[in-house]
C-alpha cells in the first residue's frame, strides 16, 4: 500500500511539472545533460558501433564525423572486406579493402552508392547528435510536454514533427524526469501501427558529450526485437 501510495505521488509531481516546462525548456535541459559545454556544433570524432541482430552476423563499422569540415566516413568489415564510404561536402567516394579504383561490379555488388552514403551520414548524425539535433531546421517540437509509464518508468515525453521537406514521421522522446537523459524515443509513421521504438542504456562520453552506450531497437506493433547498436570508444 505505501509503495503504491509513493508512486501516485510521484506521478502527480511528475505530471504537475510536466504541465509548467515547455517543450523548449524541456529540450534545453535535456541538452545540458548530453552536451554542457556545447560541443556537438564543432564535433570531431570517431565512433565505433557493433551491431547485434538476431539472425545475422555481428558487424563492425567505424565511423568519422567532423563537422566543421563537413566530412563523414564509415568503414564496415564484414568477414574478409572492408568497405569504406565518405561524403566529403556532398561529394562521394568509396573503397574496397583499401583500393579506390573500383570497377561497376564491386560497386553494385557491396551497394557503393553516394544515395546509400548519405543515408549513412543521416542517419548516424542524427541518432548519436540527439537530442542537439531536435533544434536544426524543419525540426518542430511541441511546446506541450506530457508524462508516460513505459516499461514501467515514468518520463517526460516531447512530440517531435518535422517540414514536409525534413521528414513525415511523428516521433517521441522520453525524458528522465529527474536527469532530463533521453532514455527512449519511438516514432510512427503514417501507416497504422508501424515504426519502432528504441531502448537506450548506459553513456559513452566524446568529446564531453553524453552519447547512448546501447540502442536496442524494437516493432512498436508487436515488441519484435530488431537488434542493438553498441557504441565504444577507439582503443
């Protein structure tokens, strides 16, 4: 009884301080917690990533990012080949074990193409810039913060929509009341039940800013595990 009597209270507090902080001020504090002295605009830095899936084999890639210079690189090893892409200012190049002169075989055969290398680009900016990267352009972010018990925590959650051009997708970010670490976002696309949800655990500090150790990445219809994305630091 007293156990269920101190959660009540505590989701009251939480739901009453949900209903005071803005979606900019919610935001704000998250991003004090993952970047306090604002480093994500000049970032410079390697990223290890391991990926776990379910069925498939383990895969590797290293991942450089260097803003100021507009410069993104992932190398991926997969058994005996490497693969390396960069977008160098919009400008695209690949290679194979090293080797750069690469003839139309090999680059239909492992996908080396400067569309897929941007998705690359987007894809991991985005998800390790989080939650700096909710204030680029196009991003619209809620001004109503709510609370949610997911996987039975309470969270400040911040809805996310983006322009047209940026992206269709609704997404959600949940946010440690106490902390304000991003813990979970999930996102719906507009097709009924679709999308995922992702589990973050654990913090790797870069460059003095707090990035997500795991991304275990789940089904948002059925719970269905997806894999896990596991961030280290260059040894």
């Amino acid at each position: 009884m007293k156990n269920t009597i101190l959660l009540l209270v505590l989701f009251i507090s939480v739901a009453a301080f949900a209903q005071k902080i803005t979606g900019d001020e919610l935001l704000e504090k998250s991003i004090n917690f993952h970047d306090p002295t604002g480093n994500w605009d000049t970032f410079h830095g390697e990223l290890i990533v391991t990926m776990e899936t379910p069925k498939g084999a383990q895969r590797k890639s290293s991942i450089q990012i260097h803003l100021p210079k507009q410069y993104f690189s992932v190398e991926t090893a997969r058994d005996s080949i490497v693969t390396k892409q960069i977008v160098h200012k919009e400008v695209c190049s690949f290679a194979i074990n090293g080797i750069t002169n690469l003839s139309e075989e090999l680059i239909e055969k492992y996908s080396l193409n400067c569309k897929r290398a941007k998705m690359f680009k987007n894809y991991y900016t985005y998800l390790y810039g989080l939650p700096m990267k909710l204030k680029d352009k196009g991003t619209i972010v809620d001004q109503t913060v709510t609370t949610k018990t997911f996987k039975g925590k309470e969270y400040l959650v911040l809805k996310v929509n983006y322009s047209k051009e940026v992206g269709k997708d609704t997404w959600y970010f949940y946010f440690d009341p106490k902390t304000y670490a991003m813990e979970v976002y999930q996102f719906f696309k507009e097709v009924k039940n679709s999308g995922e949800y992702i589990l973050l655990s654990g913090l790797e500090t870069i460059n003095n800013i707090k990035m997500p150790k795991n991304r275990a990445w789940y089904y948002n219809k059925d719970d269905g595990y997806l894999g896990t994305d596991i961030l280290s630091l260059k040894k």
